[in-house]
C-alpha cells in the first residue's frame, strides 16, 4: 500500500503554495516524492518553501505568478517541464476571500464578485489549460482543486467566495469527463482551517466557537490534514477517483 502514495518521479505544481494550505500541500507532495513547483504573488514566501524542501531532500523549484496572468502561469508550466521534464500533477489551491466581497447581496459590488472568480474560478482554468498537453502526456495526471465546504453548500454574507467554489466544483466534474481516463480530475474541500487567513476568526471568541459548534470534530483543521487527502488524490492510491469532491471539514456537511 505504502507505494500507492509513492510520488517518486513525479512534477506537481501547486498555485498558492507559499503559506497555509498551499504550503502544507507543497512540502507534503515532496514527503511523497514529487518534485515540487510553488507558486504564489510572493517570491519571498515561495522561495522559503523551495528552500525548506530542499534542505529535506527534495526538489523544488519556486516560480511566482499570479494565475490572472496568463503569460505569467504559462512562465510557470513552462518552467516547471524544463526543470524536472513535464508536469504530472497540478494543484489549483490559489484563491482569497477579501473584506470587500463579505456582506449581503445589496451590499457587494459586482466588481468585488469578479475580481474573486478570476482568482479562484478562472485562474484555476488558466493554470489547468496551460498545464493540459503536459498532463495528457503524463502516466497518471491528476488536477486537484482545493475547492471548500463553500463549494458545496451556501455561507451566508460570502457570496463571490460561494459562487467561485460552486464553480470549482462544476469544473472539477466536467473536466474529469473530458480527460478520463488519461488525467484524474478531483477536489477537496476542507473546511475551517487554521492559518494566517483564519487569525482574525479565530480571535473572535463568540465567532470561532460558533463554527466548532457546527463541525462534529469540534475544532478547526491543521493545514496538514488537507495536504493529506490532496496526496491522496495525487496518489496510484486514488487510480479509480475522479469527478469526486473529497470534503475534508471536520463534518461539517454531514449536517
């Protein structure tokens, strides 16, 4: 079983890779074996997580893009084929939730709604599209996108953020009609996680102990416990999985 998780061989490229769950995907995909490209806005950032797997054994090759950009993510394809000599795995997890999309639906711009689909909507399709001749012509591609509980079911007062993870979803399934059975195309979708974005959250008593309330596990997620269905999902041990949301919330769904 232990070589099913086997990534030895592999390239993945992971968007959003230079901090929380980004990061844990990184360096958990290069525990597994693969050689690993992040990429994220910040070079800085990025570049610690290159160096981190490096100093533990692996590969890694930082190249920041922002997935908006399309000859940006292009860089980062191409980048990452020339390095290590093709691209296996890609992991679409670049995505935000700004202040500006957060209210009812009378008081968020349009403009707000857009700038979050580009991000976490269509710089997912972007980096998918311009990584797709590299994972047709792997043995095994898979896309993993980090979709969200949000993906899945409503949250009040986030509506861009809900739309864009819909979305992701929909995408997820087409996309694994299209390419089976060459590319397996699957998500995640975690659930309330710990990191830099959930600080603030976290802070607010009243607020945190109404979401552990909701999720039967009765805490927030470490970023590790997504970075470990993402390998999974990358992994020979998921060979028969794709067009499947894997939820990793703690069970907050199950409600």
């Amino acid at each position: 079983m232990s070589e099913l998780f086997d990534l030895d061989g592999r390239v993945a490229v992971v968007t959003g890779g230079g901090r929380g769950i980004g990061r844990a995907i990184a360096v958990e995909l290069a525990n597994a074996g693969a050689a690993v490209v992040p990429s994220a806005r910040s070079t800085d950032e990025i570049e610690a997580v290159a160096a981190d797997i490096e100093d533990a054994g692996g590969d890694a090759l930082a190249v920041p893009a922002d997935v908006t950009d399309p000859d940006a993510v292009r860089n980062v394809i191409d980048r990452a084929a020339d390095e290590f000599g093709g691209v296996d795995i890609v992991v679409n997890n670049a995505g935000f939730n700004p202040d500006d999309a957060l209210g009812r639906p009378e008081d968020v711009e349009t403009e707000s709604l857009d700038r979050v689909l580009d991000v976490n909507l269509n710089g997912a399709y972007e980096v998918t599209h311009a990584a797709a001749d590299h994972l047709l012509e792997s043995d095994g591609g898979s896309v993993i996108n980090v979709a969200s509980v949000g993906g899945l079911v409503g949250l009040p007062r986030q509506h861009p953020y809900v739309a864009s993870k819909h979305g992701l979803v929909g995408l997820t399934k087409s996309m694994s009609l299209d390419w089976a059975p060459e590319v397996r195309v699957n998500a995640v979708a975690p659930g309330y996680v710990s990191t830099e974005l959930t600080e603030e959250l976290e802070g607010n008593e009243q607020l945190r102990q109404s979401i552990v309330d909701r999720t039967p596990l009765d805490r927030f997620a470490d970023p590790e416990e997504i970075a470990g269905p993402v390998v999974f999902l990358a992994s020979d041990a998921a060979s028969y999985v794709t067009g499947s949301v894997l939820a990793a919330d703690g069970g907050w769904t199950a409600r």
